[in-house]
C-alpha cells in the first residue's frame, strides 16, 4: 500500500509562503494498493486537482471515498480531471442523508449556480453510492466504513489490502461528552476502526489550549489525537485536517511537544508518502 497526501488542510484552504511545508490544500489522500490501474482517493479537497492534474493515463478506475459532505472535502471534485476523462471508471462513495442519497446531494453542489458543469453532464463512467456501514470490496483493497462523531452525516475508513492497514479519521471528535478521555472501546467513536491499525490518519486540527473553545465542533486537539491512537493500539499516528491559522513555524512547535515513546507520531505533509515495512505490519497482525 502506497499513501500520498495531496491535501492536508482543514476547514479552508491557506495558500501561501507561511503554510509552503505542510501545505495549505484541503483534504485528500491517495492510497494505492497493488491492483493494476486501480486507486482510491480519501476525500476530494482542493487538493484533488494537483492529484488530478498528474494521474497517470493507464489508470482505469478510481474510487473516491468521501467522509462527509462539508465544503473544505469536496470543493475540489467539480475540478478533478478524472471526472473529464471518458471511458474512465469513476465511483464516488459517500454518505447520504435522512432524507437525501448522496447523488442529490453532490447534485446540489455540482450544478448551477454553484458549478456550471452538472453531475449528469460528466463524461467519465460515473457511479455514485451510499456507503455501506460495515466491510465491502474494492479493486485490490477491504474497506470498513462506520459512522464517526462529527456534525452531519460523517464516515471514516479501514483498508486492508492483505498485508497493512490503513485507518481515515479526518474529522473526529472522539472526546466529545466523555468524563475522561479515553475511555472504553466501547464508548469510544472510531476505536474498532482504528484498532491496532498500522497507520492512523487522523483530525488533529487544535493544541489542547484550543480545543477548550471548540467543543462539539467536532475536531480533535493534538494531545487527543495522541491519546487516541495509543488507546487503539495502532503503530503510527499522521496528524490531519490542520487548522487553517496554524503556520509551518505553529505546527513545528506544536507536534515537538507531543513526542510519545509507543507510538510514531507526525504531522501530515502535502506530497509526503507514508509508508511502514512488510515487517512491521505482519508483527502487529500477530499481537
């Protein structure tokens, strides 16, 4: 499994000189697994169109899997090439609503008056479907979706391609309303998704100062974050979703407090590749 970050921003993109190292695109992850001229892209932030814009023409399907549908994750997906690519096998996976599947609601988005281009009007080969709670298959990868707590209709992902795990939590706020944090399995959001994952990507939008002032916004702290993964046992922690005011220079201070010895932890880079050993992963399947 290879796994670039394309974007790693949250609530809104911050271009510029100050945000030049970790980025300043909005959500979008690319995972590859060794299914020929397959790939799967984790929400489709403004940094979809830089993925987009290089994607390698022997690719024939793509599976987008979205978490949610709040603007900063799919303001890019009216602007990925691979939706204008006929022939190409595109499925966008997501959650639907109460009173709403999630092709009415990306058709909302994608046509006028907020984008001149309407979801039918695509040439791609286009499939669009409520994401099923629970485990289903992908071209090279398992997948395991289940409900996350964030506003609205929220999903994080597991996949597993045989030989790692990969587990996509980009807005969680796993400590709302608990008297201690954390606490069990159980009554914790997103621990079975996450537990004893190789890598965790994961919301770590606030410092713990921060995070004081947010509550129910539905985004974790740092130290949250920390907590979380060595709850859930994973091997490596990439902290996601950064808040759109914290600077390279913000993010380098913050994560230097939070080295912890059980577990590997780093703040998500664009154009980073995260990758863990054969080794590593088959030692955590044995625990």
């Amino acid at each position: 499994m290879i796994v670039r970050f394309w974007g790693t921003r949250g609530s809104l993109p911050t271009p510029g000189s100050a945000t030049q190292r970790y980025g300043g695109n909005t959500s979008c992850v690319e995972v590859r697994s060794g299914e020929p001229g397959a790939m799967v892209v984790l929400d489709a932030g403004t940094g979809i169109c830089a993925f987009g814009a290089q994607m390698s023409s022997s690719v024939s399907r793509i599976d987008i899997l979205l978490s949610h549908l709040h603007m900063d994750h799919i303001i890019g997906l009216g602007f990925f090439a691979g939706l204008f690519r006929p022939g190409l096998e595109v499925h966008i996976w997501g959650p639907g609503s109460t009173v709403l599947p999630l092709r009415a609601r990306l058709t909302r988005y994608l046509s006028p008056p907020l984008f001149p281009v309407r979801l039918r009007d695509l040439p791609c080969r286009l499939a669009v479907h409520d994401v099923p709670l629970g485990t289903f298959e992908l071209p090279g990868l398992q997948v395991t979706a289940a409900l996350v707590c964030h506003p609205g209709p929220t999903v994080g992902y597991r996949l597993d391609d045989g030989h790692s795990t990969l587990v996509y939590l980009s807005d969680h706020e796993p400590a709302l309303g608990a008297r201690r944090f954390p606490d069990l399995p159980r009554w914790t959001s997103g621990f079975d998704l996450a537990a004893k994952a190789d890598a965790l990507i994961h919301d770590a939008q606030y410092s713990d100062a921060e995070y004081e002032h947010h509550l129910g916004w539905g985004h974790s702290s740092i130290g949250q974050a920390v907590a979380f993964a060595v709850h859930a046992g994973v091997g490596q922690l990439v902290g996601f979703h950064h808040d759109p005011w914290h600077d390279d220079d913000t993010l380098d201070a913050l994560y230097s407090e939070y080295a912890d010895p059980r577990l590997r932890v780093t703040p998500a880079r664009e154009g980073a590749v995260l990758a863990w050993s054969v080794n590593e992963a088959a030692a955590r399947r044995d625990r």
